[in-house]
C-alpha cells in the first residue's frame, strides 16, 4: 500500500516537472528529462532481459536503433501516424529479436554475451551502407509524429506520452514478472535444469523475454527519434548497447526500477559533469566503479537497504 | 484397471552413447512394465547417469531407439517427454534455492497444466491461482514437508531437498519417474524416510494416504487420487545401496561398462554367476 502511494505520488511529480520548468524559463531541460525518460525505458526492457530472464545480452542498441529507423522511414515514406508507425516500430524490434533470439538462445554466458553483439554490429554496419537510410549521417524526421489528438510538436506534450508510455510499460512488466510466465522465468534463473526435469520448453520461454524487452527497446527507440528528429547510427552502434548495460548495472539488475535509476543517473551525471569539466566520462567512470563496489545490488539496492 | 497382464511401458532396443572414445552406453536393451519398481544397479561409471540421461532426453542416442507407451519418442526433447509421462530426478540435488518449498512444488504443477501457456498466463499473478497453490501444498505433505512448506529451498536439510525433488516429480504425475540415486549422502533415518516414500509409490491401491493440512480433506483426495498414485507409477530407481534395491525392487538390471549383464527377478540376479563376478561379488 505504501509503496503504491509512493510510486503514485512520483508519477504525479514527474508529471508536474515540465510546468515547473516553463514557470522558471527553463524550457531546455523538458527535452533533457524526456531523453532521461526514454533511455530509462530501453534500459528497463534490457533490465527485463538481464534481470528477470537472466540472459546477458549486449545488444540491445539494434532494438533501440530499429525503433528509431522504423520511425524515420516510414516518415520518409509518408506515414507520420504515431498510432501506426510506433506500434509497426514496435513489431519491427520484437521481430529482429525473435530472429537474433532463436539463433543466440542456442548458446549460453559468453558466448550469449558475443553473438548478440555480432548480431547488434551486423546490423549497425547493413544500415550505414543504406543509401536510403542515410549512411552514416543518420536519417532525418521531417517532423515529429502526428498523435492525433495531442500535438507531439509541444516538447511538453512529447514529454507526458513518454512519461505515460514508461509508467504503462513499468506496470505491464511488473504484472508479468509476478504472472505465471514470470514465475516460470524466476525458476529459470534459479535452476534452469530442474526447470527443463519438470517439463517446461526452456528456450520458448527465454525468447519470449528476449521479444518483450527488445519490443520495449523499440518503443523508446521511436520515441528517441521524435525527441531527436532523427534515426541515427551512433543508436545502433556498441557502445550504445555498453551504456545501457552500464545503466542496468548502476540502477541494479533484476530491480523493478534498476532501469529507470540507472539511466537517470548515468545521464544525469553526465549533464551534470559536463558542465564543470572536460573529462565526465572519467568521473562516470569512478561513480560505475562505487557503486559496483559498495553497492551490488545498484541504487535500488541501496533504496532497499536504508528501509 | 482389473487385469493382471504386463505390459511394456518403456523399450529400449540397442541404444548406445559414447563421449569421445568412450561409450558409457554401448548397446542397452531394456523393457520396463508398467506399475515395476526397477532397480538399475552397477558399479561406479557403468553409465546409469548416462542411462537416464538418454531415457529423460538430456542426451540425445548415437543409436538405437526409446518406445514410451507405443510411441517412438527417440529424437522428443526433454518437455516434450515430461509431457508424456517421463519425469527424472538428480543424482546431484536440482532445486530452485531461493524460493520456498511451497513455490519449488508448485512450479512443477504450474508445469504439468501446462496452463501457465493459457491466455492469462501472462497478466494474472500467480498468486491467485490458488488451487495450484493447494495442490502443490498437498504434493509436500505427501513427503512429509507440509511443516516447512513456507521456507526457503535453500535453507532447509539434505534429506528435506531429496524429498523436495520427489514430490517436485510426483507434481509433474509421471507415468515413468526416474531416480538416479535419491538417496545418496542421506543419514539413516532420511534414507529410511526416503525408502519408505519410493516403497509408497508401488501398486497403491485406493485413494491416496494424505498428511492433515490446513484445507479440507475432501478436495485434497480428490486432486490426488488418479495420476500418480492409481497403482500405475512406474519407477526406474538407481541405487548403490543393495539392501535397499532388494527392499524394492520388483525386477533388477545390471549394468556394467555401458552393458545390462543381467536382468530379472531380485532373486535369479542375485544367484547370477556372472553378476557375482562383476559386481555384487563382496557384498553378498
Ligand atoms: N559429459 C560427459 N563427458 C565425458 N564423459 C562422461 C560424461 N558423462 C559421463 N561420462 C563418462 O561416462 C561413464 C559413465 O558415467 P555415468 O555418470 O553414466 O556413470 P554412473 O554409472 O552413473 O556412475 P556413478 O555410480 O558414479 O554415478 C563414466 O566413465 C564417465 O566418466
Ligand atoms: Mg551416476
């Protein structure tokens, strides 16, 4: 009960949070915390990977970029509906995951860990030699999707249907983590032997946790496209896959909100750092260090602890 | 029910499994009839592990074939064979360490419905399925751990997660249940629990004995009676200890160096020249 009211009353604030900013004229910082919004939710669909499927998977960027690319052409096709073009982008992650899922399942730890690498390079080269999909220069939304009847081109509009598609993500997961399936994928991160000795189809039931978080990728891919008004490479690249690993490990793995901590703190850091030296990266660094050292179990753990 | 006739539940005709030169399986003709306590015995790395392995479908043969209730079910994998009728335990204890016995059991009914693939299997939270929660609570007393339904696998004896592991199997209501050594590193009296418990699997006739629990004794008989416990339960039982294989046993196969040598009444193997010599020599 009281932690229901607690997630309420966030909700409300995070709400609240674009009105403050415009009353003090900081309009700049709406865009920044719909960014923090968008990464918290790729980062909870790789935390649902990670985390409750128990599968170390570093290549999520591919979902996160098809998203993106999804959105941008089809927008260059001429479809600019949201209510069409985010679920098809949607579809278009969850169906590269079922095809990388089936072949990368086969295999386990490390070699999990490098496949779904390749797969997730494999892809980010094939898209920069697409003409049509702008090379290494990304490619650009002509304008923000139409989600009729809101006006996604009103940065704060854009925020509060990022807001509500997270919190709406954040309670489907949450409700799937505790249904059936999910118990089956507890037992399977547990044991996944005794898992297979009482009959359960132990690969089916990793893909399917494969699909949901690179779906979830997808959806803020799309939604990282609008806020961006482009698709771009660097979305696709490596490295983008590391970060959000680096954001479900500092938030913590397997925590309802190790995403969303995560990525608010890795970015926030960075924003943050940013403005009073050159070298963030290294004090990010240090603080991943920290907290991997003093606190295994990421911020939420240290959340759970103090209570 | 009422005739007495044997009928083969499980053939395996020239079945042989090797791992790299060495062929722990190396051409294992055996039938099981239903309703028999089988003992499979023979000496350390004979390949009763492997055996089980290829009967479960933790390994695939290199050859020969496996007919289960008819049915080839050579190349099925392992679900596909718990679905059958097909279930193993663990020489080396497999439990899920972290969550209570309770929830350990009732992922195995959850299993068995096959109903956590319904539409709802996705949204609903398991919690409020409480039939299968009841059921699984049943599966516990009838090991003897209804007492400790609410701790954690982990936390609990060696001989408590032997009994775990059984009624885990049990919940899956297997036509053919494989133990691979279920009591191996027990002290006496859990070995005796444990013996007791197999020797309670055998020809049980009428409704199942079940242990006062918190729900009505009406509905606890009924989700147990069928299944497991209609004097159908088949066993394969690998065992080292030979007071207890002859305690129970119905028939016995030896195995040694990938081979059954013997196979039979308790009594003819016993008398056996050759199973003398090759194994049981000092011990009887
Ligand atoms: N995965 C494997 N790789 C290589 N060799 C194996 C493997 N599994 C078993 N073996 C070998 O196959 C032979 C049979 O092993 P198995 O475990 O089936 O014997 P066992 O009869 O169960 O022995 P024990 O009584 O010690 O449990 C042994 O020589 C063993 O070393
Ligand atoms: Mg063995």
């Amino acid at each position: 009960m009281n932690q229901r009211h607690a997630e309420i009353g966030l909700l409300l604030a995070a709400a609240a949070l674009p009105l403050v900013l415009q009353s003090f004229g900081e309009d700049y910082y709406i865009g920044f915390a719909t960014r923090l919004l968008i990464f918290a939710l790729a980062a909870t669909g790789l935390n649902f990977i990670v985390g409750y499927g128990g599968m170390v998977a570093f290549g999520h960027a591919a979902f996160f970029g098809i998203g993106a690319y999804a959105v941008a052409l089809l927008m260059a096709a001429g479809l600019f509906s949201a209510w069409l073009a985010w679920p098809l982008a949607v579809g278009a992650a969850a169906l590269a995951a079922l095809l990388i899922g089936a072949v990368s399942l086969r295999t386990r730890g490390v070699y999990f860990i490098m496949i779904t690498l390749a797969f997730a390079q494999m892809i980010y080269y094939s898209v920069i030699s697409l003409k049509f999909a702008g090379g290494d220069d990304g490619l650009p939304l002509a304008r923000r999707s139409t989600l009729a009847p809101l006006d996604l081109a009103n940065d704060a509009t854009l925020y509060w249907v990022t807001l509500a598609l997270l919190a709406a993500c954040l309670f489907a997961l949450q409700r799937l983590a505790a249904s059936r399936y999910g118990s089956a994928l507890a037992g399977l991160r547990q044991n996944e032997t005794r898992m297979e000795a009482i009959g359960y189809p132990v690969r089916h039931i990793k893909l399917v946790c494969f699909v949901v978080g690179a779906a979830v990728a997808g959806l803020a891919g799309a939604l990282l496209a609008n806020q961006n008004g482009m698709a771009s490479p660097s979305q696709l690249y490596w490295t983008q896959s590391g970060m959000l690993l680096v954001m479900v490990i500092l938030g913590g793995v397997g925590r309802r909100y190790g995403g969303v901590l995560g990525a608010i703190a890795l970015l926030g850091l960075e924003e943050v750092l940013g403005r009073v030296t050159e070298h963030s990266h290294f004090y990010v660094g240090l603080a991943l260090l920290a907290v991997v050292l003093f606190a295994p179990h990421g911020l939420a753990g240290l959340w759970a602890r103090q209570k | 029910m009422g005739t007495t006739e044997v009928t083969a539940l499980l053939e395996i005709a020239g079945l042989k499994r090797h791992f790299g030169g060495l062929w722990a399986t190396n051409g294992v003709d055996l039938t099981l009839e239903a309703g028999e306590i089988h003992a499979l015995i023979g000496p350390n790395g004979a390949g009763k592990t492997t055996l089980i392995h290829l009967i479960s479908g933790a390994l695939l043969p290199d050859a020969g074939t496996l007919h289960f209730a008819g049915a080839d079910i050579t190349r099925c994998n392992m679900h596909e064979r718990v679905a059958r009728g097909i279930t193993r335990s663990y020489q080396i204890t497999q439990i899920f360490p972290q969550l209570s016995l309770l929830e350990n059991v009732r992922l195995a009914v959850q299993a068995r419905r096959r109903d956590w693939g319904s539409s709802l299997r996705f949204w609903r939270p398991a919690s409020a399925d409480v039939q299968m929660i009841a059921e699984a609570g049943d599966w516990l007393g009838r090991v003897g751990l209804a007492a400790a339904a609410g701790q954690l696998a982990g936390d609990v004896s060696h001989g408590e997660r032997r009994a775990l592991e059984l009624a885990m199997a049990l919940a899956t209501r297997p036509r053919l249940l494989l133990l691979d050594e279920p009591l191996a590193g027990m002290g006496p009296e859990e070995a005796e629990h444990m013996t007791r418990l197999i020797a309670g699997l055998r020809k049980h006739a009428g409704p199942p004995q079940v242990f006062p629990g918190p729900q009505g004794g009406e509905r606890r008989a009924a989700t147990l009676s069928g299944g497991a416990f209609n004097g159908e339960q088949t066993v394969l039982l690998v065992e080292h200890d030979m007071d207890i294989v002859f305690r129970l046993a119905d028939r016995i196969s030896v195995l040694v160096a990938g081979r059954i040598i013997a196979s039979g009444a308790p009594a003819a193997v016993r008398e056996n020249q050759e199973v003398r010599r090759a194994y049981l020599g000092d011990e009887l």
